[in-house]
C-alpha cells in the first residue's frame, strides 16, 4: 500500500525540542489522517538539528466514502434559517433531511454521503494547517511571510506513492528535495520514498535516527575512555542533548590539566557540561574524576579532530580557570558572613527576600525538630545557613549547584558533617526518583523549606492552575509526602501550616494572606493520590478517609487508607458498605427537601417502635463507643471490626422498615437514625466517598 514520506527542513532546531515536535507533527497527521477517514498501519517519527520527518505506511490510495451529519435548526424555526443551514449543507430543500429529537425537541438533520477524494489531495489540505498550527513552545516570524516556526523553515517535502504532494506554505512550495550535511554533503538530494531518503541521508553524512546518534556517540565514548583506562560518567540528560546537537556525531577525547581537580568534581562537571556541553571521565581504579573530557564533533574533520580537540581544550582550561577560581575565593567568606547579602535578594515581590525567609526557616525548624526526632539547635543552625550559598560565586554562575555547594563550605569552615548535609540535602527530595534526606536534622530543613513555600504561595493565592505549576508548588507538596511517609513521622499539618504563616504576618503584618489550611490540605489530597495511585492504592479511599475529616496526619491517613481498603474486601465489609450507601443516598435526597442538617438531632426511643429500628439504635450506641476508644488508641483494624457489627443491624432495618413513612414524625424519625450511623461512621472515614 502507499507510503507518505513528510520532511519539514529548516534552520537548527533547538535540542530540547526536537523530540516532542517530531511526537506532535506525527500525532497532529494521525489526527487529521482520522478525522479524514483514512486508515494507516503504521507511522514513525524522526528528527535532527535541521529536520523533521515523519513517514507513514499502509495508507489508501484514496478516501473512503464517509457520511456526514450536520445539525440544523428546531422544526419550525425561521426560513432565513432553513435557508441559511440548506445553503451551508449543499441541499436543495428541507424534505432531504431527517428530523431528529433531544431533550429541547425535535431538529433538522442532515446526513451528506461524501465521495472520498484521492489521499494525496487529503494531506496536500492537511500539511499546511498543521505547518501554520504548529505548536512549538517558541517560534518566530522572519522575512515577509506571516508564518511561524521556530526557526527559519527552508524547504518542505512531501512524497506520497513516490510522486510529489502539492501544496504551498508561508511561501515555500512542497518538493521531493532535501539536502545532506550542511558542510559535508550539503548538494540537494532527491527523494521518492523512505527507504531510499534514509539511504541517500546517511550517504550524505546525517544519522536520521536519533536514538542511532545516542547509541554511536554512547558507544564511540566507552571505546575512547576505555584506550585511556579511563570510564564515561554517565549523563542521560547530555547524552540526548548532543544527539541533538550533530547530524554526523564525531566523537573526540581531549584532555584538561589534573591541577584543577582540587576543584570539586560537581563542579568541573558542571562547567564542562555547561560551557561546552562535554562529558566528564573517571578513574575506575580511584573513582576519581580524570584530566579529560569527551566532546562531540558534527563532523569528520580531515585532521583527525585535532584542531576541534585543541579548540574544546584551551576553552575547557578558560572556564576551569573561572570555577576554580570562584571556589577559591568563596572559600574565603564564611556563610555566616553570607547572611547579610540575603537581604538584597527577593524570594519573591509578595513574599519578602531570602533573608526573611532564612529567618522564618530557623523558627519552624525549630518547631519541627521535636516531631520528627532531631536536636532543634542543630536543626535552627542549619535553616539559618541553608541558603548561605545562594550569593556565593559559584552558585552565581552554575545555579544547579545550590545546596551542594553549601555543603562544601560548610565542611571546608569546621562544620559538623549532620549540617553540612542538611544545607545539602534540604531540597530534596526534587522528584519521584530522587532521594529521601537520610538523617533527622536534614528532614527537618526540607521539612521547613516546603511547608515555608506553600504556606506562602497559598496565603497569596497563587496556587497551581491546570498544566501551570511557576513555583514547583505540586513538587513541595509531593516532597513533604515521600518524607512524611518514608520516614513515617507524626506531622500535624494543620497546626504546621498555621504556624507557618504565623511567621509570614510576624515579618509582614497581621493582615497579611489569608488562613487556607483546608484548602491546602486538600491538594495535600490529591498530591497523595497521584503518589498512591502508582502503588495500586484506590483514589477513593483516599478522598474518603480525608472526608471523614482525618487530613491532619499523612501518615496516619495512610494507615487508615490500607485497613479501610483491606475491610472493604470483607464479606462484611462489602455488605456494610452496600447499607451505609443506601443510607448516605436516602439522606442526601430528604435533605434536599428538608434542608441541610435537618436530621441532625438525636433520634427519639419512644418513636423506635419495631424491632428492627430499636436494634439497630442500640447497636450504634455500642459500636460509639468501641469505635472511639479503638481510634483513640489508634487501633483503625479494631475501629473496622467494631463498625462490622452494624452489618445486620442495618441489613434487617432496611429490610423490614419504610424509612419514608406516611407519618411524617416516624419519618423523620427514622432519618435521624440514619443520620447518626452517619456520622458515627464519619469518624472513621465518609463512606459516600467510595465508588462502587
């Protein structure tokens, strides 16, 4: 069947993004190939510095006939609008449509066969609104056309059952030519197909693979490091950087003189990395880093890269030059002498500068130390040097080196070792794959640090919106949660954030924000769903257990999550799950006439007249009280097995008794009853909440 072979040549596109454009022109074409009708086997991706390209296989030579329906006006609407929806459908009169009905009546219809045109005249209508959409992150405009790319867009090839697809954007007319390697091969190639446009690019020096380019420049690295006895570190990250960076990867070994590894070696590594996107080698036989570095080359020159690795040497030298010169005279200031200069940075415009943050860092590090087991001068002494480093030279120019840096001085000027790692460890953890701080003053610090930033954000009511997250605040949240469950602490969140902002109105007036602990306890909600939901845990629970109003304690939360779950998948769980449902919906219902609460006082023994109604009234009075001392004790298995004994109070009640009674004072009877197995079972979790 057909091949289309689609390639969009422009100017370097940046690296970060070749990926997820090459992933959006191949989803945007499956789209519209779908809303087309066209069906398609199979669809592949590619891209370089310089191209795009996508090619897909098993397509029709032409498009199935389709039927299309098009929604009209009501029945007896206006002429003008018959008219008009006639006009827009290409029908002649009203009798060729169906006449359908929804909730607001009944309504023209019409339903158009559409013959199929030819596919390549399909895509030579599709390309061109996805080139003019196209989503990049950044674009822009140049020369007179009105077209947007990220960078200049230069020639468009469109191939499909090896002849040509015509059609123009921004000027530029679709072809069947490419072009090579800009300074090797750089001679205009033609095409007619993929597999021959794969061959004629790699004969024209460019890898069309980029994961081809990770594993050549991957492989020629190990082998060079390996002739010195030397060993790659290893950087996912800069590795599918610089396969975003050649079309031709040359990979070369240059060295750099050993004196500068009195540097630390994060921090040579960083400079490399950043300054001249290079990888750092080490010393297996030490674990050292090592005097050399492996570049990558979009070129094979004809010395050999001997002129390449002498230019990536003298610049090497220049920036190792420049970081160990800024290690040496940082190691000249203490960080208590950095303290001061905080005050002139602002952690933000409402929230005051990084000085008066370190101030309220001490403050609840302090009140944090006791709960989770660390000395609270050590913890004090370290919130007040965490952010030392922040107007150190060295984190100036390598940002990313913040806290670690803090580290090294903090060793280098005496410190004990438990505060040099907290200054370290503090922002962690930064993601799902990092790690948790190991000792107890470290977690107090990261504990401050998050809880200060999104007791903040909150009181300023800049919160996450959909996709947008500027201040990592759903980060924060998801670092308090690993620490509170990894380390399994005993934290009233509660009272944390309230005291929190409590530091924020000492510094900027009793005024300042507004009191949102449970609004920010339910993003702690949802922050620990997303956590949980990897591990198999159900969403629902969670959300029931929180509507019990439990929220204060994650980790006892938690604990409450795993027995409710193991309960519910109980006979007598399940059964008392059905019960306590249908009283949760009779409930709802009343109240909605009644009014919310209108159920809310204690039933009346001398209305409970049958049998049923008087048993299940006297088990709730028992199970009250076994309930509350087994959650006071914080037994949540012997809570459950209490609350499993309204299993059959509750199955003969509803099966023996109209709640909703002619008489409305037993009615409202009964409903108070219900009300109360509500509310007694709200102490444990709000079973409305759960699915099923």
């Amino acid at each position: 069947m057909p091949e289309l072979l689609l390639e969009l040549f422009s100017e370097e596109i940046p690296a970060r993004m070749q990926a997820r454009a090459a992933d959006d022109l191949g989803r945007l074409l499956a789209e519209a190939l779908g809303e087309a009708g066209i069906a398609f086997e199979e669809l592949r991706v590619f891209s370089t510095p310089r191209r795009l390209t996508v090619v897909i296989d098993g397509l029709p030579a032409r498009q199935p006939e389709r039927t299309i329906e098009r929604k009209g006006p009501r029945v007896g609407a206006p002429e003008t609008a018959l008219q008009g929806f006639l006009h827009a459908a290409g029908l002649k009169n009203i009798d060729q449509c169906e006449t359908r009905e929804d909730n607001k009546g009944a309504y023209y219809l019409a339903v158009i066969k559409a013959k199929g045109a030819p596919t390549g005249e399909v895509i030579g209508k599709i390309v061109p609104e996805i080139v003019n959409g196209f989503p990049w992150p950044k674009s822009m405009r140049w020369g007179a056309g009105a077209l947007r790319w990220v960078r200049p867009l230069h020639a468009i090839a469109c191939v499909f059952d090896g002849s040509v697809v015509e059609f123009e954007v921004g000027g530029l007319n679709s072809g069947n030519v490419t072009c090579g390697h800009r300074f090797m091969s750089p001679d205009a190639i033609e095409i007619s197909g993929f597999a021959g446009y794969e061959k004629a690019l790699a004969d024209a020096h460019v890898v069309l693979d980029a994961q081809r380019r990770r594993e050549i420049i991957l492989a020629d690295a190990n082998r060079l490091a390996g002739e010195q006895g030397l060993e790659l570190v290893a950087d996912e990250g800069l590795l599918g950087e610089v396969a975003g960076l050649v079309e031709w990867p040359v990979v070369l070994l240059g060295r750099f003189d050993e004196a500068f590894l009195e540097v630390p070696p994060e921090v040579l590594i960083t400079a490399m990395k950043s300054h001249q996107k290079c990888f750092s080698l080490r010393d297996p036989k030490t674990d050292r880093l090592a005097g050399g570095f492996i570049t990558v080359a979009n070129l094979a020159a004809g010395d050999g890269g001997k002129a390449i690795i002498a230019g990536n040497e003298r610049v090497i030298a220049a920036r190792l030059s420049d970081a160990r010169f800024f290690w040496e005279q940082d190691l000249k200031t203490r960080l208590e002498d950095r303290l001061a200069a905080l005050d002139k940075i602002v952690f933000h415009e409402k929230l005051g500068t990084q000085g008066e943050r370190v101030e309220r860092l001490r403050e609840l590090a302090r009140e944090i130390a006791p709960m989770v087991g660390a000395d609270p001068d050590q913890a004090e002494h370290a919130a007040r040097l965490c952010k030392a480093d922040l107007v150190s030279a060295m984190v100036g120019e390598f940002p990313d080196l913040q806290g670690l840096m803090g580290r090294y001085y903090a060793t280098a000027q005496g410190e004990d070792d438990l505060i040099a790692r907290a200054i370290e460890e503090h922002y962690r953890p930064q993601g799902p794959s990092d790690a948790v701080p190991g000792a107890a003053v470290s977690v107090v610090v990261a504990l401050a640090d998050k809880l200060d930033t999104l007791a903040g954000f909150w009181a300023i009511d800049e919160k996450p919106t959909g996709s947008r997250d500027p201040y990592a605040l759903r980060r924060a949240a998801l670092g308090v949660i690993r620490l509170v469950l990894d380390k399994g602490l005993r934290l009233p969140l509660r009272a944390l954030f309230s005291c929190a902002l409590q530091l924020y109105r000492n510094q900027r007036g009793a005024e300042f924000g507004e009191e949102r602990g449970g609004d920010l306890l339910g993003f702690f909600a949802d922050r620990l769903k997303v956590h949980l939901r990897a591990e198999g845990t159900r969403h629902d629970l969670i959300d029931a257990v929180f509507g019990g109003g439990q929220a204060d304690d994650l980790l006892m939360l938690l604990r409450r999550v795993e027995t409710l779950d193991a309960f519910l998948k109980t006979p007598d769980g399940a059964d008392l799950m059905a019960g306590l449902k249908r009283a949760e919906n009779i409930l709802r219902i009343e109240e909605k006439n009644d009014g919310p609460g209108a159920f809310g006082a204690a039933p009346d023994v001398g209305l409970l007249l049958k049998p049923a109604e008087r048993r299940l009234h006297a088990a709730v009075r028992a199970v009250r009280g076994d309930v509350r001392r087994a959650l006071e004790k914080e037994d949540f298995t012997a809570a459950m097995s209490a609350l499993a004994k309204l299993r059959e109070p509750v199955d003969q009640f509803f099966d023996t008794i109209t709640v909703n009674a002619d008489d409305a004072v037993f009615r409202a009877n009964r409903l108070r009853l219900l009300a109360q197995i509500r509310a007694e079972t709200r102490t444990i979790a709000d079973f409305s909440r759960i699915e099923g």
